[in-house]
C-alpha cells in the first residue's frame, strides 16, 4: 500500500537550506545575510517600502515559512505527516456522532456562505473560514486526535482543517499539503515552546491549547495560500493579536467550548489571518519584537529566537504523539500498562480485588471521576478490565457509565495523585498496581505511552485505529479507498480529490 512515488523527497531544499536556516538565527547576524526584496519577491502590492526591517528572528523565520511550499521534506518526515493527516480526518469523521460535532455540523448547516470547501462527515460545503472551524471542532469532538507534548498542544486539530480548507481554496496539490501541515506543526508548537510551555500556562492563565494551534493552522494555510516572506511577516501580525484562550476550558463538562477552543477558534483564525493578507491586507512588519511585540504581552521573559531553533532540522509533526487509545491522555499510560499486565501475566475480571492508578497530580485532576466517559479515568480502566480493550465505540458509550458490570469494575479502581510523576512532566508517566484474589501482586510502570516519539505506533497500527473510527460513519470501501489515497498523497492533483472520500455519499 505505501506509494511508490518519492516527487523530491530528501533533496536539498531550493532556496534555503538547513545550514542557511542556522546561519540566520543568530541574534547578532547582520542585515547582510538577508536575501535582497527583489529575491524573496517582497514587492508585492501595498508593501510599504520604507518600514524597517524586520528583526533577527522574524527575517529567517518568514523567509522559511514563504518556501516551505518549495522545500522537499525527508521520507521519514513525509510518512509521519501522513500518519497525523490521516489519525486528524478519522478523528474529525468519528467526532460528527458526538455532540460537539453535531453542534459544529449544526452551525455549518445554519449557516450559509460560500460552497468552495468541504465539511467532513457530512454532504456540505462551505467558506474556507466556516469549513475549517467546523472540521476544527470535528477533530477535537472527543479525545481521539494527537498531542504534542513539549508544546502542551494538539496541533492537528487546527493545523490540517486549516490546511484542507485553504488548499482546498487554492486548487493545492498533496504534495503541497503535506508541506503545508508539516509547516504548521513546526510553527505553532515552537509559540508555546518559547513562552514556556505548561509552566506558562499554569502561571499565566493563558492557554497553549490555543495558541500553538492558532499560529500553526496561520501557518500552514498561509502556506497554502502561497503567502512571500514579507506577506508571512504580516500575516504573524494578524495571527497575533487573534490569538487568545483561557484555561478555563478544563471546565467545559459537555467538550463543546473545548472543542473550539483547542481546534475550531484556532483552525478558524489561523485561515483568517492567512486570507486577509492574501486579500492585500498590509500590517505590523514584526510583531515579536519592537514596542507592544508578541512576547512582550505574554512572557517578556521568553528569548525569541526559540522560534528559530533547529527550525529545518528538527521537524516537530515527527515529535508529536499519536493515541493508540480514543480516551483522554492522561489515561492513555494507564490503559497500556494494563494492557502490558495482561499480556505477562493472563488475568479475568472477576479475579481482581483492586487497582491502583498512579498519576501526576494535574493529570489525575483532568480525568479523576469525569462525567464524560472518554476522559474519565475510574470508568476507562473498568471498561478495559471487562472487554481486554478499549474500541471509540466503548470510549464514548453514555450507557457504559451506569451499566452495572462495569460499576461493579470501577469500584476497585483508586486514583493516586503522584507529586513525584507531577516533576517528571510533560512526560506523561503512569504506575499501575493490581492486586488478584489469589495473592498475586502485578506491578507496571510505563514511561513512554504507546504512540509518542520513543514508542511510535507503526502504519499497521495507525490504519487499525483509523478504521475504527471512520468505517462506522462513511462505511468500509470508502474507509479503504482514503486510506490508501492518504498515502499516495503524491499522486493527488488537487486536493479537492478527497472531498468524496471525507463526505457521506
């Protein structure tokens, strides 16, 4: 099934290599080492050719992100964007039979615009900025999309419905998004990298949920939208002073207010920023240094140029997580280390006395007792106690949670809140102890949850996972045929090619 096509890939990129990329991120290179206007094509209409140049950071940023569209990326870099493509529209398909997604399709319906782009999971068509909030908040539904985990964010649910709509917009062909995505995985996750990541957001209330998506789905449609270094520049101007969010999400019972706030709000304002710009629309030069800058309103503490680190180098779509399970991630380590129990060591149900769950103190508080059932830790362990697994439809069945097998089951789970796994984060660390009515004490620890960059799910894997959770909605040949289109994404011409494999015949 993996496509014999290989269009560039793992040549020098064309117009900036790997070793310009680190020649122009120091902060005391001078303006001499940047590309004349004439070269980079900045004289585009309404440039205002007497504002100053833009910083020692934000010169080779923009300029790397304007040829991104240009740059062959490695194989191994271009596989694992397909494998996070393909895991973001099986997540964004399973997400329209949850209630966030029918509010999202709701709205779609309810409103409209523009027909140019698609709406997955569902036979409509909308604007590039409607589609892209809508399959935004389709692919955070539930818990089934992947994390980054040095970012604190979940980059895929805003980056690739911003890429589908302005690619779709703009006639793109697969090669260019692929490009596009992995662009915006680079981008946005480096914002909250350099603001500090979770220590950031718990001191400051702000949120990196929203906004390294937001500056990564900015990226990649403005990626698609074929933006130049100067068009670059002020699109990070208008993707700045949209970008916002609270933490307050972690209250949200029903997951609609955190659907858009980790995917719809950013996938919409990241394709926003991106077609205002393309539109004409001229703004700040650089809005991550000077008076009133980015990082001054955030965390005047922050050094800048972590934007530029490793920036063509170190490819961050590569370290972000994929879930085996369709729960919440705080839940996933604790699912595997069952899952590795019962593989040394064969056990039923009905023979354990107890179960205890050890945790890191903030990630036991997210899933402690939850009245959703994919993010309640008590009632997913109980649920693979009784099946030896756990499907998307077992994660997100109401029933489930006052069904009396699995109460009797969850009431031998103990949840442990561990300060001493709370200092290991962002490594999301579980210990699970399991004691049996013979005596038998097991014991597992799991370090590296199944699906993060030291314990990578292979594509075997990832294509199981997918077909559980779209041959449920858009039926097994069409779940087929996607699959092996997403993988031959070389060969589409245009990347309108997948509306009739995302959308219900």
């Amino acid at each position: 099934m993996k496509s014999d096509r290989k269009e560039n890939i793992g040549r020098k990129p064309r117009a900036l290599s790997r070793r310009n990329v680190l020649e122009l991120a120091g902060l005391t290179i001078g303006a001499a080492v940047f590309p004349s206007s004439s070269t980079l094509g900045l004289h585009s209409v309404g440039q205002d050719k007497s504002a100053k140049s833009p910083g020692p950071v934000m010169g080779p940023l923009s300029i790397y992100m304007s040829d991104a569209a240009n740059r062959p990326l490695p194989e191994e870099i271009t596989e694992k964007a397909k494998h996070h493509i393909l895991d973001t529209l099986a997540a964004m398909i399973s997400g329209s039979t949850l209630l966030p997604g029918k509010r999202a399709l709701e709205f779609a319906r309810n409103y409209s615009g523009d027909e140019t782009c698609t709406v997955v999971a569902s036979k409509l068509s909308r604007g590039a900025i409607e589609a892209a909030m809508t399959n935004g908040m389709l692919a955070h539904s539930d818990e089934t999309d992947d994390s980054h985990s040095p970012s604190q964010s979940h980059p895929g649910c805003a980056v690739i419905p911003a890429a589908l709509a302005a690619g779709e917009q703009f006639h793109i062909n697969g090669t260019r998004f692929i490009r596009a995505v992995t662009l915006g995985y680079d981008i946005g996750t480096r914002v909250t990298m350099t603001l500090g990541s979770q220590q950031f957001e718990a001191e400051s209330h702000w949120s990196t949920h929203s906004i390294a998506p937001l500056f990564g789905a900015a990226a990649a449609a403005s990626c698609a939208a074929g933006l130049n270094a100067q068009q670059m520049r002020w699109m990070l101007g208008y993707t700045g002073h949209q970008s916002s969010g609270l933490g307050s999400w972690n209250r949200d019972t029903e997951h609609i207010q955190k659907a858009f706030h980790f995917g719809g709000m950013t996938a919409r304002n990241g394709v926003t920023s991106a077609l205002l710009v393309k539109s004409g629309w001229t703004g700040v030069d650089d809005i991550f240094s000077g008076k009133d800058s980015f990082f001054l309103a955030y965390n005047p503490k922050a050094d800048p140029s972590g934007l530029l680190d490793k920036l063509g180098s170190r490819y961050e779509v590569a370290r972000t997580n994929i879930k085996k399970w369709p729960v919440g991630s705080p839940i996933q380590a604790a699912l595997d280390a069952l899952e590795l129990l019962r593989k040394q060591r064969p056990f039923e149900a009905g023979e354990v006395k107890q179960v205890d769950v050890r945790l890191a103190t903030d990630e036991a508080a997210i899933v402690n007792n939850r009245e959703i059932p994919d993010i309640c830790v008590q009632h997913m362990m109980a649920v693979a106690l009784l099946d030896k697994t756990v499907s998307f439809a077992s994660a997100h069945d109401p029933s489930k949670m006052k069904d009396p097998a699995v109460l009797r089951e969850r009431a031998k789970i103990n949840l442990i809140p561990d300060a001493d796994l709370e200092r290991l984060m962002p490594l999301r660390v579980a210990i699970v102890e399991i004691a049996l009515a013979d005596g038998t004490h097991l014991r597992q620890r799991v370090d590296n949850v199944r699906g993060t960059p030291e314990n990578p799910m292979t594509r075997d894997e990832i294509l199981a996972k997918a077909r559980d959770l779209v041959t449920p909605v858009l039926g097994a040949e069409k779940c087929s045929a996607l699959l092996l289109k997403i993988f031959d994404l070389e060969s589409v011409a245009d990347i309108r090619e997948l509306r009739p494999l995302l959308q219900l015949s």
